[in-house]
C-alpha cells in the first residue's frame, strides 16, 4: 500500500477551499512531509488552464450545454490526472487537490440535472486507478459562500447561477459524504480562524490513525 496520499477538498464557492489546501499542506510540513503538490480543478496544467478560462467566461450570444460543460471538466481533469496526479503519487509525494471528480457529480449532476449514470460512467472510464485517500468536505450555506465570493471579485459564469442551483449541489454533497469513512466534513460557515483550527484538529487526528 503506498503511504502518500490523495486528499481532496470539496465544497461550494467560498466554503474556503484554498485556505484549506494551505493549511493541510502547513500540517503534513510539521509531520515531515514535504514532498507536496497543491492543483486545483479545473487547472493546474497548461491545457487545462485554458479549458478552466472557457468554462468560467460569459458569452452574449452562446452558452455552453450541459453536456459540452460536464466533458469540459472531465477533459481538464484527465488532462491534470494524466499529466500530474499520477506521475507524482507514483513517485511518492502527496496530492492535494481543490476539487475532484465529486464536483461533477455535485455541480453538473446535482446543479444541472445531468443523469448520475453517465457522470459515473465518466468516473470508471477515466478515473480507475486515481482514488483518494480521503476527502475533506467544507459546508457552508450558499447563501454565506456566495457573499464571500462576490466581495471578492465579480462573479464569473457558474457563480452567476441561482442560489437554488447551489442548494440542490450542496445536497449533492451531504448525500456522498454521509456514513462514508473516507470523508471529513467541516462546517465552514464560521470565521476562517475557527474553520482553520477545526481543519488542524480533524487532519491531524486522521493523521495519527495513517501508517506514513
Ligand atoms: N466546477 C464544476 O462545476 N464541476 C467540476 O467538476 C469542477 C468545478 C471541478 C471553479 O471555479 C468552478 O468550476 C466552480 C465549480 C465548478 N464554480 N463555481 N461556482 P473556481 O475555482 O473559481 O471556484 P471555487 O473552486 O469554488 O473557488 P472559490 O470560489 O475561490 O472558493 P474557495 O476556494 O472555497 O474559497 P476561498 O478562495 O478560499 O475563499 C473565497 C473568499 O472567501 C476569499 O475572499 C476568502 O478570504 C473568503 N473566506 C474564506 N473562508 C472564509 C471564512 N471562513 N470566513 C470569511 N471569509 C472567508
């Protein structure tokens, strides 16, 4: 059994997602782990920067289907698995992943109501032999995420969709996450101090229960 690990975050937009992926990365650096790779989907490679760029951007005159939109997450995504994920835990260095393939079952299942069937045929196609570890699921209201997210910065093309499309992929969320051993669930709706603190404590006991 190889000993790094693959740790995914997952949530809604502005749950605090890059916050955490820095504060996991400062706590495997006090275990003595410092062979860390941080990617974010969709990105983290040239290819799938510019696929990342398409998906966010508004257009007046078209829009992207649903469809074309969920192959556009899996077409970055197995670029990034390909190209990145798989070659450094071959090499033995920790993932961590802002986002991963629970996002399209969240975001294009749960949000756009594509069937849950063809999202998992996705998954078994292309995603075989890339299984977390563990995945950390930060919760917040839609409603709190997307206030953060819009005094940060204007919103781009997904964030534009109705708080209703936010609930349904929250519900999404909490139903994969429930009884499932490979899930950490943290409320996020408070301040980042206490969500930060609450992320040390909960990774640093899962930590203590892995043979590293
Ligand atoms: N998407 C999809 O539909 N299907 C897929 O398969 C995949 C993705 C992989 C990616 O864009 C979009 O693609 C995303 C889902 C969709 N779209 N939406 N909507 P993105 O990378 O730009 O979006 P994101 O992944 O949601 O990132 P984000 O908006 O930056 O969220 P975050 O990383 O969780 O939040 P943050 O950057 O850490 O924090 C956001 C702001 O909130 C920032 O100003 C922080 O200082 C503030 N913040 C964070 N935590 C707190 C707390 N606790 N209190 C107060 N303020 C806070």
């Amino acid at each position: 059994m190889r000993k790094n690990k693959f740790i995914i975050i997952e949530g809604l937009e502005g749950a605090g997602k890059t916050n955490a992926s820095i504060c996991i990365k400062k706590i495997l650096n006090k275990h003595h782990i410092v062979n860390v790779v941080l990617v974010r989907q969709p990105g983290s490679t040239p290819i799938a920067e510019e696929i990342r760029k398409l998906i966010k951007k508004k257009f007046d005159k078209d829009d992207l289907t649903k469809e074309a939109e969920l192959l556009l997450m899996y077409a970055a995504r197995v670029q990034l698995v390909e190209k990145k994920i798989k070659p450094a835990l071959k090499t033995g260095k920790w993932v961590i992943s802002d986002r991963h393939d629970l996002s399209s079952l969240a975001y294009q299942g749960g949000g756009l109501g594509i069937n849950t069937i063809i999202i998992n045929k996705l998954k078994s196609l292309f995603l075989k032999k890339c299984i977390p570890d563990l995945t950390i699921y930060l919760d917040v209201s839609p409603k709190i995420g997307l206030e953060r997210v819009f005094k940060r910065s204007p919103l781009d093309r997904i964030e534009s969709r109705s708080l209703k499309f936010f609930e349904n992929v929250r519900k999404i969320y909490l139903k994969n996450i429930k009884n499932n051993q490979k899930f950490i669930k943290i409320n996020a709706n408070s301040d980042i101090k206490s969500v930060t603190k609450n992320i040390t404590k909960k990774i640093s006991n899962w930590l203590n229960t892995q043979v590293i």
